[in-house]
C-alpha cells in the first residue's frame, strides 16, 4: 500500500499520501483545504479483522476500527466516533474515475460532487460513452459518460446541486422507451 489518495472524511475532501507501509503500521499525511498537513500512524491490532491504533503524539494508542461499506468505502469507528472514510487513488481521480452506468441503464458516481452541466437531457438519444453529465469533484470537471446506447429516460438532478456517492442520477432506457 503506497501512493496517494483523494478522500472524504465524513464528506470533507482530504489528500492522504502514505507515507511508509509494511504489515503492521501505516504512516500516512493528510491534507485539507484550509488545515496545516498532519501526520498519522496506525499500529495493526492483534485478534480482530480491521482493528488497530492510532499513535498519538504522547505515545498512547487509541483503539480504532474499520467496518467495511459499499463500494470501498469504509466506516472507522473511534470509540463512540464513527467516520465515514470514501477513497479513489490519485491517478484514478486524474482520470476521471468514479462514474459508472450500470446494466439496468442506471448512471452512478462512486464519488460525491456538486452537477455542472446536463449534456443530455430527458429524451436524448445516447451512444456508449458519449458523455451525459459533467460533476465536479476533487476540484476537477469529470465528465460522466453513457455506458451503453439508448434514451435518457431519467434525469434525477439538476445543474448546481450536490450529489452523494452512489446515487442515481440518470437512467438510459431502450430507444423505444422515450
């Protein structure tokens, strides 16, 4: 595990580049907007699946644990915390990653983001990978693109407003559909 990652932390967008890795600890340093950089460690726990500590500066280990959610996300719990943890690696971010049309026609983001602009309104006729909708996220325009030819037969947002993770936000019908 090295490289770096575009996360949200309870849906605040942070950098977090790994900083040393090996089976039992991570160093990671994390970066948000407006918050001077920190540092991490985490220790892996013994026993439980997901379990370790996080070193704080005067040497204690404060217990923390990680319950996988859908699609990678991830729910640390911290004590009577819980934070929501979404991550894409930084290249996958640069490439525009996170937008998927599934086999139903159901157009989803794997990542949260504000709509810039409706390409294809309801009733457009599409191709595959013809791009539909342009969302900003990570303070890039990532243009979200059709995965199979049809007709938009759904438009669940509008320009300006925010969209969550995995939410539906177009659905492609068969031509016929329109």
């Amino acid at each position: 595990m090295s490289g770096r990652y575009v996360t949200w932390i309870d849906g605040v967008e942070a950098l977090v580049e790994i900083l040393e890795a090996d089976a039992g600890s991570v160093r990671a340093r994390i970066e948000q907007e407006g918050q001077p950089a920190r540092e991490l460690r985490f220790q892996r726990a013994t026993g439980e699946a997901g379990a370790a500590h996080l070193l704080l500066e005067d040497g204690r280990g404060l217990p923390v644990r990680m319950v996988p959610a859908s699609h990678g996300a991830v729910t640390a719990v911290i004590g009577e915390h819980r934070v929501d943890v979404v991550a894409v690696s930084e290249r996958d971010a640069w490439l525009g990653a996170g937008a998927d049309e599934h086999d139903d026609g159901r157009v989803t983001v794997s990542m949260p983001g504000l709509v810039v602009k409706i390409l294809a309104p309801l009733g457009t006729v599409v191709e595959p990978g013809q791009p539909v909708l342009i969302i900003e996220a990570m303070k890039m325009e990532n243009e979200v693109k059709a995965g199979r030819a049809g007709v938009v037969t759904a438009v669940h947002v509008t320009a300006g407003g925010s969209v969550e993770a995995d939410a539906v936000l177009m659905e492609i019908g068969d031509a016929g559909q329109a």
